[in-house]
C-alpha cells in the first residue's frame, strides 16, 4: 500500500485472495479501510462449518487430489488443460466468460504454473513449518477492519451455509458461481 503511495486501502480478494486480505488486515489494520473478500469465509468459518458439512467436505474432494504429486500436476495440464475447465464448470454453476476460461487454460499450460498453483493446497497440511503455523494464526485472528463477504447463491466450490454467523455483512448474489 505505501509502495504506490497511499496511507490506507480497501482490500478486494478472492478465493486465495480473500486470506491474503484477511491476513493483511490483521498484520496492518491501521493501513487497510476495508476488506471484500469474495467466494471464501473466514478461515474460522470454514473450519466450524466447512469441516462439519458432509457436502463441504464432497466439493473440496479436490484438494486431497492435489496433494498427491505428480499425478495432479500431470491431470491438470493433460488434454490442454480440460481439469481446468472441468472444474471450472463445476464451480462456476455455468456463469462465467468463455474468455476467461481459455486464458486459464492457457495459463496452466505454462511450466511451472501447475506446481505453483497446487503449492498453496499442499502447504495447508504442513503445521510443522513455522511460518505455516504463523499464517494459519495470523487466519484465524478477528478482523478488527471493516469487512463484507460476497458470495453466490450457487457457488458449488464453497458452500454459502459455511458463511453462516459471520460477524460481518455478507451478501449473496442469486444464480453466481464461485467466480462471481
């Protein structure tokens, strides 16, 4: 925030994002206005009820399937990237920009991009590295800044129920997916 010169900022996150703007707020409240975190609750949230919810746990199957290496990899990038678009489509409840699709096929294409993008499921598991340790608190702190949470009403990613007894607005968008 201060690199492009302002004192304060509102902070726009999704998915990944989201925890990083939880995580910001929490490090620097005095620098960050406000957050909108789009798709996911807070971390708290998701543990309570995320973990408890049999149709939760069913559509975040894929993260124990990024986890084992290689094989996920080898699936997301096989047949120009189709897992990308199969679970794009499945998240997406059918809203969402053909273009923007193709770009994130694209993208996975690249060398380098899967392992990337797979690092942050496989990082969720190891408690044993401080600094994992350090940001899964730094997640589960209170946000002490200003906060709304949108979501959509048919996100078949994260379940709007896991937003249930958020302490801050949250705002649901009828017939958006995951990517709002």
């Amino acid at each position: 925030i201060g690199a492009l010169g302002y004192e304060r900022a509102i902070l726009v996150g999704h998915d990944w994002g989201a925890a990083v703007a939880y995580v910001s707020a929490v490090l620097n409240p005095e620098k960050v206005a406000q957050i909108f975190a789009l798709s996911v609750p807070p971390i708290p949230l998701f543990l309570r009820h995320g973990l408890r919810s049999a149709r939760q746990l069913w559509r975040s199957r894929y993260m124990l399937f990024f986890q084992i290496p290689g094989v996920a990899e080898r699936q997301l990038v096989a047949q120009g990237a189709a897992a990308v678009e199969t679970l794009w489509r499945r998240w997406s409840n059918r809203s969402f920009d053909p273009g923007h699709l193709a770009a994130a096929r694209r993208a996975f294409l690249i060398p380098g991009v899967a392992e990337a993008a797979l690092s942050y499921y496989r990082s969720l598991h190891k408690l044993h590295l401080p600094s994992v340790r350090r940001s899964m608190t730094l997640a589960r702190t209170q946000l002490s800044v200003p906060a709304h949470f949108v979501v959509g009403t048919h996100d078949h990613c994260v379940l709007p129920s896991v937003f249930q007894g958020c302490a801050h607005p949250v705002h649901l968008i009828p017939g958006a997916g995951h990517f709002l």
